[in-house]
C-alpha cells in the first residue's frame, strides 16, 4: 500500500482554528503506528515537501462552508 501520512492542519496564531489536528492525534490510538500522524500549518509549499514521499494523503482541517457545524467535506484528488 505504501506510505500513509494524516496531516492535521492547526495554525498557533488562530484561537478558532487546531480541530484538524485535535482529530487526527485522536485517530492515532486507532490506526497502524505505520502510519504518519503530523501536525502542519496548512502553508502550501510545506504541505508538499510533507507528501512527496506518501502514496496516500488525508488532511484534517475546519472550514467555513455555510453547512451545519460537524459536517464532513470529503474532497478527492486524483
């Protein structure tokens, strides 16, 4: 299957913001230790030097979307 990285986007200067990372450290009791479970701030160019050796990628960040709060957005790149 190859490398597995969580990258949970949490951002210091942001009060409102972290629950990308709060919901991937809570996934890590649940998953392989082979997977990676890394906290990132969401800037572009180091969210790529995170995933260039993975085969597969999953971020965890909130969004402001005008749905109800809690809802999941599941977006797939291919």
């Amino acid at each position: 299957m190859g490398k597995i990285i969580l990258i949970g986007i949490a951002k210091d200067f942001r009060q409102d913001d972290g629950v990308g990372l709060v919901f991937a450290t809570q996934l890590q009791s649940k998953l392989p230790t082979t997977i990676d479970i890394v906290q990132a701030s969401g800037e572009g160019a180091g969210l790529i030097s995170m995933c260039q050796n993975a085969n597969i990628v999953y971020l965890f960040d909130a969004v402001q979307s005008g749905d109800k709060s809690g809802k999941i957005h599941r977006l797939d790149a291919q």
